[in-house]
C-alpha cells in the first residue's frame, strides 16, 4: 500500500487530496484546500502554501507527491507566471522532504480517470467521487483535481523507478 499526494495549485486556492491503497483500490482519502488571502503580498501567500504544504507532507508521510503540470493560456500569461510561481514552491517543498513528485498535465488526469482529455471539471470530478464511492460533490474544485491527481500517481507509482 502506498500513499499519495495530489497538488493542484493555484495563488487563491491550491486543491490537495491524499489518498492510500494500490493501483485503482483505495482504502482511505482525504482532501481540501490550502487558501491564501487576495489582499496579501505575493511573497507572503507564497510562504503560507510552501509552510501549509510542508506540514502535509511531514504530517502524511506520502510516497509520491503528484502535480498538476503548469499550463498558460495565451490570453492570460501572467496567470500561467504565477501559476508557475505556485508549483515552485510546491516543488521546493517536496524537494526539502526528499519526495518524489511527478508534474502531470490535467488533460492526462482527464483522459485516464474519464476517457476524455477534454473532460469538464464536472466530469472529472463525478469519476473521482466514483472511484472513493463518495456519496456527495468533492468541493472545491481545486480538492477534486488533487483527488484525480493522487489516483494518477498511486496507478503509475513504481517504487523502483522513482
């Protein structure tokens, strides 16, 4: 058995989901989200998702830690710098854990969980519920992107190749 981490940042809110078992067979999950208040600084909501990660990862002990890949949109490029500034210190924080993490693109968690690389967060979000055999909506967004996340990392985790 083994646990993982999901991670989907983001500045206001960055999505985080665990979950422990093997392959598709999940035997307990967790998730929520770390927020980070719009009118403090930039370095100052950085810090508080690097400490809050940081305390997850020494509280949970994960194997894996799993990524959202960035992606920018050519309409909003300072959204994809600062998403970027976001995984960064994600990336850090695994780092000074010595966790393995893999980056993943959403469009992947989509296509494995749904069949669908297009699939809308809705979608996405009632495969996960699926999956946990979770009665209600995973809220925020943010958790139930993590969720997918997590699965991605524990199917592909391979304790040798990391």
């Amino acid at each position: 058995m083994i646990k993982c981490l999901g991670i989907d940042p983001g500045l206001a809110e960055t999505g985080v989901g665990i979950i422990s078992g093997k392959e598709f067979d999940i035997n307990s999950y967790a998730f929520g989200d770390i927020h980070t208040l719009k009118s403090a600084p930039l370095p100052s909501r950085l810090n508080h998702i690097y400490d809050k990660v940081i305390e997850l990862i020494r509280s949970e002990k994960p194997d894996l830690i799993v990524v959202e890949d960035v992606f920018s949109l050519q309409k909003f490029p300072k959204s994809g710098i600062t998403l970027g500034k976001v995984t960064g210190v994600i990336l850090l924080a695994a780092a000074k854990a010595q966790t393995p993490v893999l980056e993943i693109p959403v469009r992947e968690a989509k296509k494995i969980l749904t069949g669908n690389g297009n699939a809308s967060k809705m979608q996405l979000e009632t495969a996960v519920r699926n999956l946990l055999k979770h009665p209600d909506p995973i809220k925020p967004d943010h958790a139930s992107d993590a969720i997918a996340l997590a699965i991605i990392g524990q199917i592909r985790y391979r304790s040798d190749t990391l």
